[in-house]
C-alpha cells in the first residue's frame, strides 16, 4: 500500500485523457504537492538516527547492577543490557554508553566531583 503512494504521480497521468487540459493540470499539480510532502516526510524519517535497541543507547547514562552469577548489566532508561566495562566498575556506578556491540554496550565510568557550591556534577573519566 504505501508504495502505491511513491507512484501517485504516474498513477494521476490519466487526468489528461479524461478531463480537459485546464481542469487537469490543477488536479495533477495537487497530486504532485502532495507526493512531494510526503516524500520529505519520508526522507526526513529516514534520516534521523536509532532511538531504539543497542544503538539508541549510545550516550544515555545510567547505572551498574550486578547479576546472580556476578554478571556486569547495566540499567540504562529502565532496561538492563549485559555491560562491558572500559574501566573496573562496581555495583552502584553511574556509567555511561559510549558503544553497543550487539546485545552488550560499552560503558565508561562516570566520576562525581564536588563543585564549590556542595553539588555534585558528574563527568566522563578521561582515560
């Protein structure tokens, strides 16, 4: 159905053998405007990145939660992804998603440093 929709043009030729040329050309110029809309929105939604799975994870933090068997996870926007460190890290760890190698995401440990005003700021430990 929706590739009927990237052929409208053609499918609109017709108008020009039923109807008169000045009737016609409004009626093809409107299915023209319109197939046109609808292929930005098509291109613009192509062009916009990941928001799900492994690679919509990239850059989101989150924190460190250990497993049964001593597995590393990590809980990033309510989920748990198995965790592959770049640093040694501990349960309770605030890391960040810096990769995502299929099911598993690579994280890098956040520090937290205090600022004059007695808030606590995290960053991205330089390695």
């Amino acid at each position: 159905m929706c590739h009927v929709l990237l052929i409208l043009p053609l499918l609109a030729l017709p108008v020009f053998w039923i109807w008169p040329l000045s009737a016609a050309l409004p009626v093809y110029g409107a299915v023209l405007g319109l197939s046109a809309a609808i292929y930005w929105y098509a291109i613009r939604a192509m062009r916009q990145p990941k928001q799900n799975g492994a690679d919509g994870m990239i850059g989101e933090t989150g924190h460190i939660v250990v497993g049964d068997l001593g597995e590393l996870h990590v809980q990033v926007r309510s989920e748990l992804w198995d965790a592959v460190p770049t640093v040694p890290v501990r349960q309770g760890d605030q890391v960040k998603v810096v990769a995502a190698e299929r099911t598993k995401l690579r994280i890098q440990k956040l520090e937290a440093r205090a600022t004059p005003a007695g808030v606590r700021v995290t960053e991205t430990r330089r390695t």
